[in-house]
C-alpha cells in the first residue's frame, strides 16, 4: 500500500515545506532491544480492493514478503503498514522496515512491509499523526493487511471495520515482541471469515 505510554516518549522534530515545526512522538529508544507494550493504539485495516493500487497486494519495503501477506505466526507475521513523512526528499517510516508487532485483538504477529499515507506530504495525514483519532486518545495508527482477494469488496470493508471498532475502542499493540504469544493463523479475513475482536488481553503459549 503507497497510500495509502510506554515509559518515555522521544520525539523526532522536522520543519515542513511550509516551514513550521513537526513533531512526531516515537517508541522510547530502548524499544529497539526489548518489548514495549502501548495500549493506545487505533487500528484499521486494508485490503486487496482499498490498497494503492487498487485491485493488488502491492507493499513499499517488503521484507518477508514481495506482496502482501503472512499468516500472523511469529515466523510468518501479515504484512502493516505505518505512518512515514518526506523529510529532504527521502521517505522516512515511523516504525522501522521489518519491525515486528503483536496485536492480541486478532492474535498475530504483523511486521512493517509497507506505508500508511499519501501525497507529497504523507506527515500531515492521520496515520502519521495518530494522536487522538476521532477523539479516542490514540498515539499510533497502525494498519493492517487484511488480504481479502478471494472475498468480495464489501467483507473486506465490513473487516476493517470490525479491526477498527465501531466504538473507536483502542487497543493494544507489543512492538518487538516475544515469540510465544498466543496466534490465530491466517489471513485476517480468509473464505469469508474475519478474525478480530478477542480483545486487548496478553495470552503466553
């Protein structure tokens, strides 16, 4: 997709093209070595008709995977996408390319392939920001690849709604996690069945 508290929070400051000041909250630097656990976090999801292009399981920085995809297992984990700005011409993501995420409202393990935002100026767009969507109190967005090629358009948006919430209710996300966490494998929306909604409580094999 082209398109498209933790302990302390570091901030990463740039100037726009407009020339004011942007900040950017990010994970505490340690989180690069160990598991930090956020409980704001605003989820949606993406699919084969709703990616850039439409129609197509195109990614940004595969690592895993040349297209979207995966099973959700810690080997395995299903394509996201995150927020990333044009900082002097050069793509930067706020999450780094290949860092793995466990969500244990729908029990896989994703890892970052691709990007959430578009334009010249993705950093002024919701999935950069992710603070406070719709109100919620979020930090992050992150989205999800919910596949849905052999479904039809309208279970694959019924999906991310179901990922997103009706309620906007945020959930909790462990960035570089352990490997033993409880999975659901396969795609997120497989033979007309989505998997989502178990809740935002950590379950250990």
């Amino acid at each position: 997709m082209v398109l498209r508290k933790v302990a302390a929070i570091c901030v990463l400051a740039f100037t726009t093209a407009a020339g004011s000041l942007w900040q950017v909250p990010l994970l505490p630097a340690a989180a690069a070595a160990r598991e930090t656990v956020v409980r704001t976090v605003y989820t949606t999801g993406y699919s084969w008709y709703s990616n850039t292009p439409p129609g197509s399981a195109t990614i940004a920085y595969g690592v895993l995977h040349a297209t979207a995809g995966g099973t959700g297992t810690y080997a395995d984990p299903v394509t996201l996408a995150v927020g990333h700005s044009v900082v002097n011409g050069k793509d930067v993501l706020d999450f780094p390319r290949g860092m793995r995420v466990y969500l244990p409202d729908v029990r896989r393990y994703f890892i970052v392939e691709d990007t959430c935002g578009d334009g010249p100026a993705p950093q002024n767009g919701p999935c950069h920001q992710g603070r406070n969507v719709d109100g919620s109190g979020s930090t992050i967005w992150l989205d999800l690849w919910i596949g849905g090629r052999d479904g039809t358009a309208a279970a694959a948006a019924a999906c991310a709604s179901r990922i997103t919430d009706a309620s906007g209710r945020l959930h909790t996300a462990v960035f570089n996690p352990a490997p033993n966490y409880i999975v659901a494998p396969g795609g997120l929306l497989s033979n007309g069945r989505c998997t989502a909604g178990f809740g935002n409580t950590l379950i250990r094999r």
